[in-house]
C-alpha cells in the first residue's frame, strides 16, 4: 500500500521491495542461495524465500523505497541500502 507521507512533500512513500537475486527459471528460490554463509559469516543482510522469488533486504532498509512512475502506474523500488546490495562482492558470487 502506498501512504502519501504525513507533513511532508505530496511524493508518496513507498514500502522498500528489498534487493531481488535474479534466478533462471529453471532455478529454485530454496535451493538457489547458500544459506550456510549466514552461519559462517555475519552477512549484512537477510534472506527472504519465496516459490517465486528470492529476496535480501540490507539489515540498514530504511523501509521506504523510491518509486517509479509510468502514467498512472507507480512502481515500488529498493532503499538506497537494498539497491547497494548489487555491488556487495558475495552477492555478485551467488
């Protein structure tokens, strides 16, 4: 649900989406991402498993992301925290 925010410029707030890991369609979500480096390694972020989709979401999200409008149409996008997730050297090795 988007929320206009309260006292402050007419941008609505938007929730952040988290940084999603792209997967092949052949490739499963659960058996994709190697849980056991959370075990091994403090990692700077958390997992989120769906049948669809894997997410990780930086343990800095602010919670709000930035959005992108196409007409009518507005899109939720990561925080900055998320999107910077793309440049982590692990993430880019999974």
């Amino acid at each position: 649900m988007i929320h206009p925010p309260l006292g402050k410029s007419s941008k609505p707030e938007v929730p952040c989406t988290g940084y999603e890991l792209m997967l092949s369609d052949s490739q499963s979500p659960f058996a994709s991402y190697p849980f056991l480096l959370h075990a091994t390694k403090d990692m700077p972020w958390k997992v989120i498993v769906s049948t669809e989709k894997l997410v990780l979401r930086s343990n800095r999200c602010t919670g709000y992301g930035r959005s992108s409008k196409k007409g009518k149409e507005v899109k939720p996008l990561a925080c900055t925290f998320c999107s910077s997730l793309n440049n982590d050297t692990t993430v880019m090795g999974i």
